[in-house]
C-alpha cells in the first residue's frame, strides 16, 4: 500500500511533462518538410555527407533568394543518417514519412538502399528522388521515384567503349562487389558491352563489401593475364584493392564507375591508383558556367572541391524546389496539400499526386551536372565523362555521349 | 604455379595473423578456462592506439623504422594495461563462479569495446598512414612479397618465439605453466596466481595488439567493429590447434589462413567466412581435442 502511495505524485510529474512536452513539440507553424536519407557514418560515409553538403548549399541558395520559402511556406530539410545499412535506409525513410511529415524524399546514393528505401516512398505517395542511384530497377520500383544521373546500362557501355576504343584494350577482368546491387549490375553491363565491342571477360572474381584482403582474387586475376581490370566497387574497397594490386605486381590500370568518386579514393589508395580510369557525372575541370559558379559557391561554403556526388545532390535539391514552385504558381490550393499540416489527408496526396506530373515533366533543366531531361522511366539521360588519375589528382579525359 | 605459391604466400601472411590473435586465446584458456570473447576487440583497440600514436608522433609525414617501432610498442603498451584492467574489472569479480557467468561477462566486454569504440572513435572507417611505404620483393617466378608481408611474418615470428622462451625459460613462464595444472596447488607453492593471471592477459593483449598493427599496417582500413571477424576466425584456429596449446595456435592460425585465401582463390570468395566453421565443424567431428591438443577426461 506504502509503495502505491508513494508512487502517486512521481505518477503525476511524468504526466505533466509528457503533456508539456506534447504541447511545445507539436509545431503549429505551417511548413514544407523535405526528408533526406544517406550515409552520413559507415563505409561509404562520404556519399551520404557530400549529399547533404550538396543539399544543405542548394538550401542556403533558396534562403538568399526567397527568404527560405517556397510558396508561402518555409522549407525545412530534415536529414535521417542510415549508417550505410539498406534496412536502416527502409527506416529512415518510413520515420521521416510518419514522424517527419516530409512530403518528397531525397536520397539515396548507393542503389543498394535506394532499392531498399523506394518501396516505402512509393507505397505512402511520396516522390523521392535519387541523385546519383545508377542501377536501372531503382526507378522501376514506381512512377514515384525519380533520379537526376544516367543508368547502369549507359556507364558500363561508356567504361567498355573507353576501354576498348581509347586505350585499345581486348582482354579485361572484372572484379566486383557480390553484395551490392550497383556492383553486379555495372559489372554485367560492362561485360555485355565489352563483349559486343570484340573483347574478351578473361576472368570474373568476387568479393565482399567490407572484406579487408583481397589478394587471393587479385592473384587469381593476375594468372589470367588481363590487359586491365574492371572494378565497379565503392571507392574505400577499390583504393585497398588498388594498393595490394600493386605489392602483387600488378601493372595494369584499373577501371571503375561513378562509386569511386570520393576524395577518400586518393587518400587510401595513394600512387597505387595513377593510371587508373574511372566514369563520373561530371568533372571539376569543365568550364561550363553553371559548374563554375557553384564550385565557387561550394568551395566558399565548405572550403574544399565538391565531388560528382555532391553536385548531383545540388541539383536533385533544386530540381524539388522548381517543381514545389511550379506546383505553387500553378494552383496555389493544391500547393496547399504539401504543408505538414495537411499531412495524412486527401489534400496532401491530391499535392504530391501533382507534384510526381511536375517533376515526371521536368526538361531541359540547366543543373550543374549537366542539362537534365527526364524519359519515360523517370531516368535522366545525361553524357558521362571519364576521369583518369594523374600524379595523385583526378584529370578530366573526355566525356561519352549517350 | 606461379598462382599457387603466390596464394600461399598470402595465406601465410594472413594466417601469421590470426596466429598471434589465437595465441591470446589460447593462453588465457589454459590459465583459466575462459573463452575470452572480447580479445579480438583488444585487437581492433590495438589498430586504434597504433593510428592516434602514429599521429602524436607524426610518423605520416616522416616514416622511419624506429618511429614504425616506437607506434607498435606504444600500441602494445596501451594494450597491455586495456588488458590488466579487462581482467581486474570485468574477470576477477566473476572468477569464484560459474565459467558460464565468466563467458557472459566476457561478451558483455565485448560489446563495450565495440560501442565504446563507435562512441570514442566514431562509425566511420579511418585509414591508417602508411607508416612504412612498401615495397616488393621478387621471390622468383613470379612471385612476389611485399615489404610489409616480409614485417608481418618477421614481426609473428618474433614475438611468438619470445612468447615461448617467457613460458618454457622464465619463473614466470613456469608459474604460468603451474596455475595452468592446477589454481589451488600452484597457490600452495607459494605462487600469486592473481598476478600470474594478470600477466597472462597481459602478454595476450599485447599480441593482440601487435596483431591489429600489423594488418592496420597492410590493410589501411580501421573501424570499431574491425576485430568480430577476426576474433571469431581466431578463436576457431586455436579450437583447431588445440585450445590451451601454444605451438597448437600457430598452427592452427596458419591452417586457417591458408585456407581462406584457398577458397577464396580458387572457389569463390563468398566462402571466406564459411570455410573457418566448416573447419570447426570437422576438427569438432574428428579431432575434438584439436590438433596438438590432449584429450584430457574430466572427473565427474
């Protein structure tokens, strides 16, 4: 009996902070939550934190403009780290969508947890859109999920034809990443293409994200005798692989697609990776004005280079923000439907139903990572530029035309 | 055959590493029965303590012998007291019960280094500066050795000879070899079996420690949750040389790492990690006692 006595006023504290903590949470202000999911922490945690940089300057852009509002209502991006796991990116998308409210998604860059995410984006009604998820089955999820870089099909034709035609190259190997989606879909696309050209796949081998040694494969490669070897990984594995290829005797140049690009890259393989090619969005050595201006804007910002990532994060950011303002000149009522007030009714699916037609209609928009049109698939179709790695720094060496 | 001295090259390397890791198994278990789960995260502390005093002492900038040295011996050290207070704290407490309640304390370790380790540390991988550039060495026929392989076995070796003069030539050794037979009696003859058993983790740490170097060392690649798979792989390789044997852990980390490069070269590299249990699996089926182990019958 004591105990329940004594109980009783402690019973009565948490109440009355839970009822003031539910009173000052719930925000009364009306306004345009956008959600944001990426790695910001784990093995690849410089997609997740080029995005946000990417996003986050695309924002300050839209603050310097207009105040920081689309519409009427003042945007709020709100960002969710997944720790570089597909089921944390399947969490982190279904929080912000009941928790966050957001009513359009941005993310993710591997294609692994794009893939993992999508599902949940394209069941609530949300539009999410990928900046730089390359693999094709990413935007075949739904009519809700967008992307702003080209596909997988596209990079390994542009890596088969470079390899081929411009270094002249018939016998290549491939060595690819078995548990990531991006890794053995690139892989298969390369191959096809490479065989269609008149080379020849002299060797496959495999590994793991996360392994640390890879020398046993790379030994086996070497037996094969290739005349360069295909590595569509992430770059934190493809910088290790590069250095043991090199303490093996490997000579041949690497080449890779868009998951090497990091500034990590340089930094863990180091002399090992000169020589080496690999395709990309875009190339900081491009002197097209748009580029340049947000360069200097990114470098003001964050006092370094922004990589292809970060870029394509910009402009998936911008592209939202024109069509949330399209959608505002175009029927200021149905805009309406987007606030995190009207969240959960039949005015905000009646909004993101809209805001999907707008961007699905999106052509020839002037991003920094090159004019953005996007097809049928909710694909853009965008050239590709081959990087090579000179003397520890990445070089632009010419660009493949879709 | 180029390919396959090549591989075994690798393998060697590979395996002197998870030598040293299941050396620290081995011994603690021969001490005191404990199947001390937290070793393989000694080693990930070991690759940590081995990057900041890298840092500290600047070696990135200016690589020389005597500073990658000095990095390994710092390492070591900060292991070895990480050690001493693992077995104080977390041991001790438990020692007068059950050996189920030590293995669950030693879990629970476990796991606080790791989350200690995101927490401190952070998620993210850090590469480990190069503190010695490498080289390659041609062993004919075209196979090669790098320079860093050469101070990994050269290193192993080192150690685990030292390790062996400490047990076999030393009084302490010999107190060591003592409480392994028998806590009370060695207690008897005058030995202070706490000490003895701080020592021990002690001396485990430190292999521990210069293990975690030594693949930071090849494998720039450090993260708080690098030492799992390690540790596990480790620990198979001595169940496989005979848990509590030291010549047994050599052996059995060499077995192991031979034949993870194997598979992966030349079945497939998703069975890298499979082939550590399913040699468990056979050594358990055939050998329970391990390789050099003795099949001791306990009295019931």
């Amino acid at each position: 009996m004591t105990s329940r006595i004594r109980l009783r006023p402690a019973l009565g504290g948490v109440l009355a902070i839970t009822l003031l903590a539910l009173g000052c949470g719930g925000s009364t202000q009306d306004e345009l939550v956008i959600g944001e999911y990426g790695s910001l922490s784990g093995n690849d945690a410089t997609f997740g934190q080029s995005t946000k940089n990417g996003v986050e300057l695309a924002l300050d852009e839209l603050k310097a403009a207009k105040d920081g509002k689309i519409g009427g209502l003042r945007v709020r991006i709100v960002v969710e780290d997944d720790q570089g796991r597909p089921e944390e990116a399947a969490t982190a998308v279904q929080k912000l969508i009941n928790q966050d409210r957001v009513c359009a998604v941005l993310g993710e860059v591997a294609s692994s947890r794009s893939l993992a995410a999508a599902p949940i984006s394209q069941a609530a009604g949300v539009p999410m859109i990928s900046p730089s998820s390359t693999n094709p089955r990413v935007t075949q999820v739904g009519d809700y999920i967008f992307r702003m870089c080209f596909i997988d099909p596209f990079q390994g034709t542009v890596m088969a034809k470079f390899a081929a035609q411009n270094l002249g190259l018939k016998r290549v190997a491939i060595l690819k990443d078995v548990r990531n989606d991006y890794s053995v879909g690139l892989a298969q696309f390369y191959a096809d293409a490479f065989v269609k050209l008149g080379g020849q796949i002299v060797g496959e081998q495999a590994y793991s994200a996360g392994d640390q040694d890879f020398r046993a494969q790379l030994t086996n490669v070497k037996g094969k005798n290739p005349q360069a070897i295909f590595v569509p990984g992430y770059y934190t594995e493809v910088g290790l692989i590069a250095r043991q290829a090199r303490e093996l005797g490997i000579t041949v140049p690497l080449l890779g697609g868009d998951g090497w690009e990091s500034d990590q890259l340089l930094e863990i393989g180091g002399p090992a990776l000169n020589g080496c090619y690999y395709s990309n969005h875009f190339s900081v050595d491009n002197p097209d004005p748009r580029l340049q201006s947000f360069l200097k804007a990114y470098r003001a910002k964050y006092g370094a280079d922004p990589d292809a990532i970060g870029g394509l994060a910009y402009d998936a950011a911008n592209v939202l923000f024109l069509s949330m303002d399209k959608l505002a000149t175009e029927n200021a009522e149905t805009f309406k439907g987007l606030g995190s007030a009207a969240a959960g009714s039949d005015a905000r699916r009646a909004a993101t139903t809209r805001l999907r037609e707008i961007i699905a209609s999106t052509r020839d928009y002037p991003g920094v990572t090159g004019t953005i049109t996007l097809d049928a698939n909710r694909n853009a179709r965008k050239p590709a530029v081959v990087i090579e790695i000179k003397d520890g720094k990445k070089v632009y060496n010419t660009t493949i035309n879709p | 055959m180029a390919e396959f001295f090549q591989q075994l090259v690798n393998g060697i390397t590979w395996g002197s590493v998870y030598a040293l890791i299941a050396l620290g198994y081995t011994m603690v278990y021969g001490i005191l029965k404990l199947i001390n789960f937290a070793h393989g995260d000694v080693y990930m502390l070991g690759a940590f303590f081995a990057y900041y005093s890298a840092r500290w002492l600047g070696v990135a900038e200016h690589p020389t012998p005597l500073h990658a040295l000095g990095v390994l011996l710092l390492a070591m050290a900060g292991c070895a007291v990480v050690g001493i207070v693992i077995e104080r704290a977390a041991y001790k407490p438990v020692r007068r019960s059950s050996r189920l309640a030590a293995l669950i304390t030693a879990i629970g370790v476990s796991l606080l280094l790791e989350n200690a380790g995101i927490l401190i540390f952070g998620p993210d991988p850090k590469f480990f500066p190069q503190i010695i550039p490498s080289t390659n060495i041609a062993l004919g026929g075209g196979v090669t050795i790098s320079n860093q392989q050469v101070i990994i076995l050269v290193v192993s070796v080192v150690l685990m000879i030292g390790l062996r003069f400490i047990v076999l030539k030393t009084r302490v050794g010999k107190a060591m070899q003592a409480v392994s037979h028998n806590h009370t009696a060695a207690a008897l003859m005058g030995i202070s079996v706490d000490r003895i058993i701080t020592f021990t983790f002690m001396i485990g740490s430190m292999l521990a420690a210069a293990a975690g170097v030594l693949v930071a060392l090849q494998n720039p690649k450090i993260e708080p949750l690098m030492g799992i798979m390690p540790g596990l792989k480790a620990f198979v390789a001595a169940v496989l040389g005979g848990i509590g044997n030291i010549p047994g852990a050599v052996i059995g980390g060499l077995i192991m790492g031979i034949a993870e490069v194997m598979v992966v070269g030349y079945l497939s590299p998703t069975y890298r990690d499979a082939i550590a249990f399913v040699l468990l699996i056979v050594i358990l089926l055939v050998r329970p006692a391990g390789i050099l182990g003795r099949n001791v019958a306990e009295k019931v």
